[in-house]
C-alpha cells in the first residue's frame, strides 16, 4: 500500500472510542493503561505482530523508578552499580556506588507486562495494525490501517518512537538532531559492571557500551554505539575489539540492530486532538539517549491532560498545551542541561577526552561524580562537572 498524505477532514466520527494510540512502547502503553484505567476506550495500534519485539533499547532504567512508576520487577535481569569509562588511549576509571543502581531489563518481556496490565486496566491492543493514515476531523481523529482497515476516536496519542512523517504531517516538527545506534545481544563471558568507551576510532561523537545482564542462569551482554553516522560500520569493528578483548567469539555475535535516536523534543508535543510522547516526542535523554523513563512520564502526564480534556470535550490544540506545559515542568531543566553538557562533549576530541578520564582518576572528580549522580536524572551532575574548574580548563585548552 502506498503512502498517503494526512488530510484534515470535517465529519463527526461514527463508532468512536475515546483514545487511539499508535505504538505499544513502553509510553504508548502508559498512557493506555492510565486512561483506560479511568474507564476510557482506547485502543492501541502496534505495527509489530508481538509486542516488545524486536528489541530496540538497551534496557537500563534506574531502580528508584520501579517503586516510582509500580513498574514489573520481575522483567529485572541483573542491576549494575558500577560502571568503567574507558579514554581513546585505554586509561580507565571506575565509578562504583551503592546509591546510583541501574536495572537491566529485558524489554520484550517489560513491554509485554506494561500490556498486560494495559489490558486489565480496560484497553484494547492490536498487534500487527500497522497505521498507514491519521486524519484530523473537527470532531475526531480518523485512522488508517494497512489493510484497509480503519479507526475513529476523540483524540489521538502518537507513541510510535523515532518515526517522524506523521509528526510533520501534524506540524509537530522532529527533534533538532539525531544519532545513529546499533546494539546486540549475546552469550558473555560474566561482568559485574558497566563498560563505556569513548573515542573518535570508536563512535564519533558519541560512546560505545557493554552492559552485562544474566539470562537463563547464562551471562550475556548487549554491546552498543552511538555515533553520528556509520553506526554499521563502527559497531563491527567494536564488537570485534570486544570479543577479542575478552575471548568471545566474534562469529557467533548476530548482526546489530540498527535505529535512529533522536536527541532533544519537536518543536511541539501537541496539536489538536493529538499529543506525542516518548521517542516520538524527542523526549530522550540528550546525555545517553535513554529514552525509558522519559517515556514511561510522558504516557502518564499524557494521560493526565487527555483525562481531563475528555471530560471537558475540550480537545483542541490550547486545552492539549497543557501537557506541553506539564512535562516542560518535570522534564525540561534535566534537558536543558542535557543538552549543554553535550554540545560541549560532542566538541572534544580524544585528546581531551584522554584529559577527562585522567583528571577522573587523579583529581577527585569520582566523588563530586557520585555526590550528584543519580541514573534517571542528569541534570546535577552534568552541572558540577560544567562548574568544576579543572573540567572547564580542559574544555578551553583543547
């Protein structure tokens, strides 16, 4: 079927429900489970056949956010409290605390669970309903299906990640850049941390990373990048390096699954009848390009403003900015400083960046690191090191 082009129409809508969302992500799913809890009809369109796959992510969410958000603990492979950064010229450091805890999970089965209770809540999902057209009518939200297929509602929540025509066609622009990523999942030999490289050879602009998990009684690791661009490329010859580094045979690794990241939000989140979040949004972290838990906030206060819009009938773009509004509030001083710290990293060649880990290892910025880290939020500790003297003077030397 080909592509169609988004068109705004002006008939009432027959057999509507209340929501339709398009993507079971993790914040598609969210904001399912938080309207639909309400006694909402929502039905979420999924492209994919099953839900959670394929895999996409790296599956990091800091621990506090499981009591937070009542997230399923069972999905939690392994949780990390250490990680080692690595400089282009092999100097290390290791940076361990008790109080920054990192789970690993595996994201097929968390999606699948979010569903779940999605569902108990009230939902609908349909797998394998791939959305081939919105259309914005005056008093509804009128959706396309490959198939032929078709759905109607009163507004609409676009979680379908970092997939940006229906954004334009909306006006809700994309976000002001993007990132190239690859990961796998393989068979490891056992780690109890964290790796984090760096280097221009390595992933330009951007870090590679291990992240140990078990799986079955085996240890495993997902081996990732993140660059600017032939993130194809960089991962072989990352992966390569790994599985010589640590005896793993580099054969028996599957190819990387590729996707792009998009870092910092669209001009807007909102239009009428329509709200965007999660990946769809640009609502990642610009630090790590985390894009979780960022999701998992902006379903709920989604569902939030979409549960009092309802009740209003009050659907257009100003009673909708609300939620702009909302995850501005809770969301924007951690991105604003996210991105800051990664307008200046970005700019660092590998002689600084061999400067940074060095000045780690020598000059106390481990524990100024621990004092402000905390895994779900940047924001504090991408200040101190932007404040920290001897951090500054490498930024302005090199």
């Amino acid at each position: 079927m080909g592509v169609e082009r988004t068109k705004v129409l002006s008939r009432h809508p027959a057999n509507a429900r209340d929501v339709i969302i398009v993507g079971a992500g993790p914040a598609g799913l969210m904001a399912a489970a938080g309207l639909a809890a309400r006694g909402y009809d929502v039905v979420v369109l999924e492209e994919h056949d099953t839900i959670g796959i394929p895999v996409h992510c790296t599956g990091l969410l800091g621990l506090d956010a499981f009591d937070e958000l009542d997230l399923p603990r069972s999905t939690i492979r392994s949780i990390c409290r250490s990680a080692r950064f690595i400089a282009p010229d092999g100097q290390s450091v290791l940076i361990e605390s008790e109080d920054v805890r990192a789970a690993v999970v595996e994201r097929a089965d968390f999606d699948a669970m979010l569903a779940g209770r999605a569902r108990g809540a009230g939902a609908t999902i349909e797998a394998g309903s791939a959305v081939r057209q919105i259309a914005i009518e005056k008093t509804g939200v009128h959706v396309r299906i490959a198939g032929g297929g078709a759905r109607r509602a009163r507004a609409l929540v676009l979680a379908c990640g970092a997939r940006y025509r229906f954004n334009r066609e909306l006006g809700l622009g994309v976000p002001r850049s993007f990132m190239q990523t690859a990961q796998i999942d393989g068979p490891f030999v056992p780690r109890d941390h964290i790796d984090i490289e760096f280097g221009r050879a390595v992933a330009p602009r951007g870090f590679a990373w291990m992240v140990p998990f078990a799986r079955e009684g085996r240890a495993y690791a997902r081996l990732g990048l993140m660059c600017d661009g032939s993130a194809a490329s960089f991962f072989r010859r990352y992966a390569a390096s790994i599985a010589d580094r640590y005896g793993v045979d580099a054969a028996a690794l599957p190819p990387p699954r590729l996707k792009v990241l998009p870092l910092g939000p669209v001009r807007r989140t909102y239009a009428s009848r329509v709200l965007a979040v999660g990946d769809a949004a640009g609502l990642v972290k610009p630090t790590t390009g985390g894009g979780i838990y960022y999701g998992l906030l902006s379903g709920r206060i989604a569902a939030d403003v979409l549960a009092e819009a309802l009740a209003r009938d009050g659907l257009d773009a100003g009673a909708l900015a609300a939620y702009e509004t909302r995850w501005r509030a809770r969301l924007g001083p951690d991105i604003r400083a996210g991105l800051a710290f990664r307008a200046v990293a970005a700019r660092l060649d590998d002689r600084a960046v061999n400067a940074m880990v060095r000045l780690a290892r020598l000059n106390g910025i481990v524990p100024l690191v621990k004092q402000h880290a905390d895994f779900n939020w940047h924001r504090g500790a991408a200040l101190a090191l932007l404040r920290n003297p001897s951090f500054r003077r490498i930024i302005k030397r090199f």
